[in-house]
C-alpha cells in the first residue's frame, strides 16, 4: 500500500504517464478483498513504469485517454452494460479486461451460483479495447479474445518486504482449505507442525502478517484436474522471502514459476513439507528463491509486454 | 512479551473493517519490542502469553465459548486483554438490533478479563475494577507512516473516511454543490483501495455517523493522519479524545462545506497535514 502513493510522485516526472482505473463496481464490497493479489502487483508495476493508478466504483469511470481496468467476474452484469453505454455515447472511453481464471474451468465458469459469469466475460471482451490475462487460456478463441495479452506475473521492488517476525508457523495454506487442503492441513497438525490457514478471505493486514510468520507457504489445487498454477499466490509469497512449496499441476508458461518454489505432489506435500520445516533451512531457501525471483522476472517488463497493441501507442501519445 | 490477536469473532466481514483498529496496537507493541501474532483458529496461547480480543460479541456462540474457555479450571493459566472501542452508552451500536446482545455479551466478559483497554473514554470504570482498567491513547507509529500523492496529482478534493449515510450524505451533497470532487471509502474498503484513496485526496473529512454520538474516531483520524492527510475533523468531542483536533482542521458541523471550499482551495492544503502529521509524531 504504500508503495502505491510514494510511486505516484514519479509519475509527475513523466510526460507520457498513463492514467489506469481500476473500475471495481462488480466486486464491491466484499469481492473487493480477494482481488487484492490481482490488483497490487499490476498496479505496482505500472506505478514503477511511471503511470498513475486510480480506483474507483459506480459512475466514477474517467474518459480517454484513461484506461479502465475492469476485473473479471461479471456474473452481475452492470459493469458490462455499463461499458455498452458509454462505448455508444459521444465521449470516447478505453476499457480493459483482466481475466484470472481459466475459461475452460467449469467450477468458476459453469457454475450454477454464477450462471451469467461467462456470458457477460464474452460480451464484455467484444466491448474491451484489450485484455490482459495472468492465466495462458484460450482467449483467442473468444470474439473480442485477439486482443487478449498474457500478463505474466513478475517481481517489483515496491512489493518487497522484509519480514522481521520470527517465523513462528511451519506451514500456512495460501486460500481456502475447501475438500482437498483440509486433509493436508490436518495431516501437518497431526505431525506436531503448527499450521495456519489464510481462509481465502482474510484481510491482507492479517494475511501479510501470517506469511511473514510462516516458514513454508502451502501453494496447493484447490480442486484435481487444474490446469493453471496460482500466480498470484506463489508471487505474493516470495515477495515476502517465504519458502513456497508448489503442488505440479501447470506444464505451460506459468510453470516457469515453479522454479522458486519448492516441488511437491499432493501424496509427497506432508513429508516434504515436515522436513523442511524441521529442517531449519526453510528462511535460506525462501531468500534465495525470492533473489533469483527478483533477477528473473519483473512485472514492470512483463506489463511493457503486455502493452504491445497499437491502442497503448496511441494512449501515450495522447 | 507475546501478544496473541484472538480475532476470530470478528471473521470474515468484520475483519474487514478492524485494519484501522487493530494495526495501530499491532505495530505500536512491536515498536516497543514484543511479539505480536493474529490468528482466528482455536488454539490459543497459555499465560504468560496475553491473548487480546477485540470487543465484539453480538452473537451467543462467541460469548459463550469465551466463557467457557475462561471458566475450565481444568486449563493452563490463561491471560486475556479486551480492546473496547465503542460507547457502552452508544444505543445505535449497543443496543442495535443487528448486533443483539452485543452490550449485554460485552458486561458478561469483563469479569473474565484480567485488563480491559478501551479507546474511548466511555463509563467502562463502573464496570470494571481500576486495576484491570488502562484506557489506550491512540497515537504515530513510524511503521505505519505512509506517504500520499503530488499536490498536483490530487484529483479527490475531499475524501469521506467512513460510511455514507444520511448524515453525511447532506455533507457531501453540499459539498458537489460547491463544485468540489467528492469520494468516500464506504466503510468497508479494503486498504489498497482506501489508501489509494487517501492520498489522492486533498481533505479526509471526519463526521460522526450520528447526531448523538459523543466521542470522536481515534482509528479513523489516526490512520489519516499516518499518511499525512489534511483532516477535516466535526468538533464535537470533549472528552480527552479532545487533543487529537490538535491535529486536524476541526469545526462545527454547520461550518464543514465552507471549511472544505476554503482549504481545499487553499494553496497550501497539502502542506497543512504534512505538518500536522509532524506534530502528530512528536506529540503522541
């Protein structure tokens, strides 16, 4: 959070600064707690790029040459009637998509709690002006989805903190524990580890808090047959030096990330995870995965690939 | 000494909106070279850990497992601190109906809390002993000192920190009407968005929700203040509560939309809640 103001002061310094919107009305007010990890890192980025980042609900939609970045989850349509509206009015207007969830998941996109989710993601991509998507799925395929950039999930400096906490917790389950993690959990606690859940829904004062207290941070599928890793997880995590131990589930070019985590398998994590604990090598492991983090990727570079559509151009030049 | 934040009769919503409450207590014991862990799951830590709560138990399952957990002698010596934050004589709080019990449940604790720490001076000693009594002057923590944007950048004239209301809803209206930018928090933002907020804003305004509300918002006026903001304080409180006006630009409620036009307008707006906030850091 404080990495968002202080970036702000830079971008007086740049002409060519970009003002992006977080248009979060869909996830008000609630919803708005469990983007966090989606939204920080982005604006993070483009905050180190120079850009100003806003955020704002309801009618607060700024004109060109603003860019509103709406966060995927439209089951409620609004936002997307919203973005019809005032794509057909006399003022122009720049929109965005940021998809986070695989298309071809049924448990988010055929579920019966959310029926209109994906029917309102299809009309809201042929209203966008582009996409950015942290999952590599098959947007392509989607009118309105050749504007669909992958938004590689990167290391910025601001996000970086140094926890000075004793790390007093063995293994912290990043999400909700739900049917798969709950037996993990509960193996982990009958081997005498102390184990913490972040539930999926608490507040990031309390979450940060709980990773910097944790020698190992569980990054495991929430469900079988996942095709696409976390990366907001596994990012949050060595942003703040904790030793991420990753269940191997992704074999596209999310799994890079894998590469500062710790690999396990869903029947090897509570063995694994014990001795690594007990080890006393857990705060080494996780410094050195986050340096060679920080010297791999940036989410500044990845936002500039990200940007390579002719309408980013005109948006600088505007 | 180890504190144990036992924040789990606040789960899930609520949590959201404690940040500003419990942060300030957080960091301010670790300033001072203690550990402080939070935590909502069961297990909690035996003497000469202190286990702190923060008041809140509107609902029969919170209060009773507290009082059992307190009254099994067949346990470890146990230690347990309450954090109070509102007026006990505050009906819209106490005596809500969306909140049943919540004042009836809270006099139920206290003679099972070994220290109570309120952070408003409301008659909490005709209820608990002297001894057991502390009340807790919110005030700066460097570590939660964040700073906001370019006065040139600052495109909300005056930002509401809170809930919107009937009430501040006239406020606000009146300060459109005048021509300013208005944004508000909503009361439930989570802090990316409500800092973001903040520092782009040139005034946090600071009402109470309610006409009969007597005590000020340490929380609120604190968490403005860490981040340097120019606050626009109702004066209304004469309680010790008082000092933190000191630090903001406090008046009537009559007077708040001209107050707003004026400093908002005023060259230095900016500079008056940096300079604020050094005072701030230096006398509290």
């Amino acid at each position: 959070m404080p990495a968002v103001a202080a970036r702000s002061r830079r971008t007086a310094e740049s002409g060519r600064a970009m003002r992006f919107h977080f248009l979060l009305t869909n996830h008000f007010r609630y919803g708005c707690f469990r983007i966090e990890d989606i939204c920080v890192p982005i604006a993070t980025g483009l905050g180190e790029l120079g850009h100003i980042v806003t955020y704002g609900f309801d009618d607060d939609v700024p004109p060109w040459p603003a860019v509103n970045l709406l966060v995927e989850n439209f089951n409620n349509p609004a936002v997307v009637d919203q973005m019809a509206r005032l794509k057909a009015g006399p003022q122009r207007y720049c929109f965005g998509v940021v998809g986070h969830e695989d298309i071809a998941d049924a448990a988010i996109f055929d579920n019966p709690s959310f029926p209109d989710r994906r029917r309102n993601l299809e009309r809201a991509l042929t209203l966008a002006d582009f996409g950015w998507t942290i999952v590599p799925c098959e947007y392509g395929a989607l009118a309105g989805g050749e504007r669909m950039r992958f938004l590689e999930f990167g290391y910025a400096r601001s996000l970086r903190h140094n926890a000075s906490l004793p790390r007093d917790i063995d293994v912290l389950f990043y999400g909700e524990l739900g049917g798969r993690r709950l037996p993990l959990f509960n193996a982990l606690v009958g081997r005498g580890l102390k184990v913490e859940a972040s539930f999926g829904l608490l507040p990031a004062f309390f979450v940060q808090d709980l990773i910097d207290r944790a020698k190992i941070v569980a990054d495991i599928g929430r469900a079988d047959g996942l095709r696409f890793l976390t990366p907001t997880r596994i990012c949050a995590a060595l942003h703040r030096g904790a030793t991420v131990m990753s269940e191997q589930i992704d074999r596209g070019p999310l799994a890079k990330l894998y590469r500062y985590a710790a690999p396990v398998t869903i029947d090897d994590f509570v063995e694994t995870a014990v001795a690594v604990a007990q080890s006393g090598r857990a705060p080494e492991i996780g410094q050195k995965a986050r340096e060679l983090f920080a010297v791999e990727t940036s989410m500044a570079a990845s936002l500039l690939r990200a940007m390579t559509l002719p309408l980013f151009a005109e948006l600088a030049a505007a | 000494m180890h504190f144990h934040f036992q924040l789990a009769n606040h789960y899930y919503g609520g949590l959201s909106q404690i940040e500003d409450i419990v942060t300030p207590v957080v960091w301010g014991l670790r300033a001072l070279g203690h550990r402080v862990t939070m935590g909502i799951l069961p297990q909690l830590p035996n003497w000469p850990s202190v286990v702190l709560l923060l008041e809140y138990f509107a609902y029969e399952p919170a209060i009773n497992s507290f009082l059992a957990w307190r009254s099994d002698t067949s346990l470890p010596r146990s230690c347990v601190g309450l954090i109070c934050t509102e007026d006990l004589d505050d009906a819209l709080v106490m005596n809500n109906p969306e909140h049943p019990g919540r004042r009836e449940n809270l006099l139920r604790a206290f003679p099972y809390c070994d220290f109570v720490w309120p952070i408003v001076p409301s008659g909490y000693d005709a209820y608990v002993n002297a001894e057991r009594l502390a009340f807790l002057d919110y005030g700066y923590i460097d570590a939660l000192r964040l700073e906001g944007w370019p006065t040139a950048q600052r495109d909300i004239d005056v930002l509401f920190y809170g809930s919107i209301n009937e009430r501040r809803r006239a406020v606000m209206e009146g300060l459109t009407a005048r021509g300013l930018n208005v944004a508000a928090t909503r009361g439930a933002l989570p802090s990316y968005i409500a800092r973001n907020l903040m520092g782009r804003a040139k005034l946090v305004l600071d009402m109470k929700r309610a006409d009969p509300v007597i005590y000020t918002s340490p929380s609120r006026i604190c968490a403005a203040l860490q981040q340097g903001a120019t606050v626009v304080s109702e004066l209304f409180d004469t309680s010790r509560l008082r000092f933190l006006y000191d630090y903001t630009e406090a008046c009537e409620f009559g007077d708040i939309v001209e107050r707003c036009v004026d400093l908002a307008r005023s060259p230095d707006v900016v500079e008056r809640g940096l300079a604020a906030r050094e005072r701030f850091s230096r006398g509290t």
